[in-house]
C-alpha cells in the first residue's frame, strides 16, 4: 500500500478531529452531469469507502465478550474531480462509525455498526458476522472468517450496497495484537436520476492492522487497500 503525503496529511487531520474535509460538501446533487463512464468511476470510490471495515484482531469475543466505541476511517478517493461534478467535493472521504460487537456461543460473533459522514446526508449501517476457524492460544494464531454488509440511506440521487467476505489471521503478544486479512467485496450502485444504470463494482482487498488492549479500554489502527483505493482507520473504544 503507498500513501501519498497529501492523503497521509488528510488521513491524521480527519482522526483527530472526525472531520477532515471540514465545510466540504458531501452531497451528491449533480449526478446527472456525470457520464456513465464517470458514474462508473464515482461508484469503485465508493465501495471501497462504504464497504464494512471491522478494525478488529481474528479472536473471538467469547460468551461473555463486548466490543463497543467509535472509530473513524478516511478513504482516498482516485476520482475526486468526478466526485465535485457529482456535487461532493471532497479527496479524502471521512467516516465516522460507532460500533457493537457480541461475542456468542461457539466462537460467533456478531455487530453492528452506524456512519455518519459530516457536511452531508451520507449515512451507512453495517452488519456483520464472524466465526473463529482457529480460537488462537500462546504458540498459536487465531484465525477467522467474516461476512459484512453495508446500506446507505440518507441520499436522495443514489443508491449503495456492499457485500464483502473475508480471512483473517492474528496473533496476540501481550497487550498488542497485530492482524493481517484479505478478502472481497461486491459493491451495487444504483443512480436515482437521469440515464445513468446501475453498477456494481467488485474489488479485492488486503488489510493489516494493530490492537492494543489496556484492560476494558482498546485501541486500534488499520490500514486497508480495496480495490486502488487506501484507508485509514482508528477506533476508540472498550473491549472485555
């Protein structure tokens, strides 16, 4: 993954203050200007921003377990002069989440997660589900299989679904765990104006990450690659 120094300057400004693109509009209220060409482009940008991020190490939660806190991830966006023709003018797309996970029987866990993108009606809520192949243990890595899907509402001109399946491996020193994945996402697009059709954008993506657990409180960092298009995020929070 190689991070242009403009979008690393984004990315850190966007995690520390959950607004990167401050007093920049978001709102796709132009899209029948685009080409269809165009709208294809906007669409891989935005699966691969909208589509699920866990942030989370392959160990299950257990029974008893809860992940709860808020993260935030910011998405560099390869197209961002089709983005301002489509009324959103942005290059580094913010997405601040809050989450809940629920460890259950059987090495199942369970969340749900609500995005709210700021300046803008862009709202996502994501689902998903993770079953733990390997538990992990102290010579041992965990390793896990996750489902995710994510729906955007709040959005007049479009229309957004992604699905994504995905393999993680980690593995726990201490306090720190650090985790790798790889996975696929399916994205669906749908314009609510003019001529334009659906698309459905289909990418590959990689993940690697680090989390940090002090006690109830946990932090963790991420880096991921959907597609041609980078992410960074960091969540906050409280995991037992």
């Amino acid at each position: 993954m190689k991070f242009s120094p403009r979008f690393i300057s984004l990315a850190v400004l966007s995690l520390f203050t959950a607004a990167g693109t401050a007093n920049a509009s978001t709102d796709f209220n132009q899209l029948k200007s685009l080409s269809q060409s165009e709208f294809n482009q906007l669409a891989k940008d935005f699966t691969a921003a909208g589509s699920y991020k866990a942030i989370t190490p392959a160990t299950p939660l257990g029974i008893t377990g809860f992940d709860l806190g808020g993260e935030i991830s910011v998405t560099q966006l390869e197209n961002s002069a089709v983005w301002k023709k489509a009324g959103a003018n942005v290059s580094a797309l913010p997405m601040p989440k809050l989450h809940l996970t629920k460890g259950l029987p059987f090495n199942i866990d369970v969340g749900a997660s609500l995005i709210a993108v700021p300046d803008s009606n862009i709202k996502l809520l994501g689902l998903e589900a993770r079953y733990a192949l390997l538990e992990g243990g102290v010579a041992t890595p965990a390793v896990g299989v996750r489902a995710a899907y994510s729906k955007l509402s709040g959005v007049d001109q479009l229309g957004f679904d992604a699905k994504s399946v995905e393999l993680v491996a980690s593995k726990g020193f201490l306090m720190l765990t650090p985790y790798v994945g790889v996975g696929r996402v399916w994205g669906s697009v749908t314009p609510h104006v003019g001529t334009l059709q659906k698309t459905s954008p289909t990418s590959s993506k990689v993940f690697a990450g680090l989390n940090a657990n002090f006690g109830l409180f946990n932090v963790a960092g991420e880096v991921d690659r959907t597609g041609s298009n980078d992410t960074v995020s960091v969540k906050l929070g409280f995991r037992w």
